[in-house]
C-alpha cells in the first residue's frame, strides 16, 4: 500500500454514501486515498489544518462532499494550492441545489472545480482526481484510457441491443 494522493473529505459521515461510488474508482484504478469527516464550521481548526499542510503530507488532489452551506471546499480551497474538487450532497430543504450554489459561487482567485450532486458526483469527482493525478502519471493515464473506451463500447453494445429489440417489435 502506497502513500494517499487523494484526500476525500465529507463534512459529516452521513455524506459517505455519496462518496464511496470514489473510493471504487480509486480501487479500480489503483489509487491510494485517505478519507476524513471533517466540518468547514463545526471543526474549523481542524479542516484548516489539514488543507494548509495537505500539500506536505503528500496529497496532490482534495475532494470535499458537503450539503447545505457547503463551505468545506472553499475552506479547503482558501487555504491550500492544491486542485479541490467539490462535491454538493443532497439535504433538506432545497436537496442539495443551496450546495450547488455555494459550490459554484466561488470568489475570483479561490476556485473549487464542482462535480454533479449526489452519487454521480461521488464517481465523477474520483475520475476527475485521477485525470489529473494522470498528467504525472503515464500508467495511470493509460488505465483511464482504457475505461473510456471500455464506456463507449457498452454504450454502443446497449445501443445495438436496442436497436434489434426495436427492429423485432416492428415485425
């Protein structure tokens, strides 16, 4: 087991279905991760702590999940130069659209590249972290390659599928 590249912060561990849709990615294409539960305003000190030295100990991308307010990822962003991906989660009442705003409201100058809500945005946020981690990385590169083309090709498979169960209810 390696050093963790990527760090997956949610802001409470209720948000951890959300994100383990990335930590399957990271398994499949071999990614080391560490995961936190850390809040942007009940544990202020703590996140800060964590993004001002994630760069140091060894991080190159940071994912946050958070819903309501969703601060934890400017936060983060405030306070490290690293690549922060953001992942709104979904709550009552507006289910997860107030994260999304705040997510994407970011000022000038303290970016938070955000990710669909809910588990897709799990998923998304992973692939986004390793096509970055990709550009230093040529075997990783190459796995993402391949999982693209591996999409495409069920996508067409199921589009052929598709197109013989029409052509056979036409008959």
């Amino acid at each position: 087991m390696g050093k963790p590249t990527v760090a997956v912060i949610m802001g409470s561990k209720s948000d951890l279905a959300v994100v383990e849709g990335a930590f399957k990615i990271f398994a499949e294409f071999g990614v080391e991760f560490e995961a936190r539960a850390l809040s942007a305003h009940r544990t202020p000190n703590e996140v800060t702590e964590f993004a001002a030295n994630a760069e140091k100990n060894g991080f190159k991308v940071v994912i946050c999940a958070a819903g309501m307010a969703a601060h934890l990822g400017g936060v983060v962003a405030a306070h490290t130069t690293l690549p922060v991906i953001g992942i709104p989660v979904a709550s009552e009442p507006f289910n997860g659209l107030d994260a999304l705003f705040s997510m994407v409201q970011m000022p000038p100058g303290i970016p938070v590249a955000t990710v669909s809500a809910g588990k897709a945005g799990g998923k998304n946020a992973a692939l986004y972290a390793v096509s970055i981690l990709a550009l230093s990385d040529a075997d990783l590169a190459e796995k993402l390659k391949k999982f693209r083309s591996k999409q495409t090709e069920q996508v067409l498979k199921s589009d052929r599928e598709l197109q013989e169960e029409l052509n056979l209810k036409r008959i």
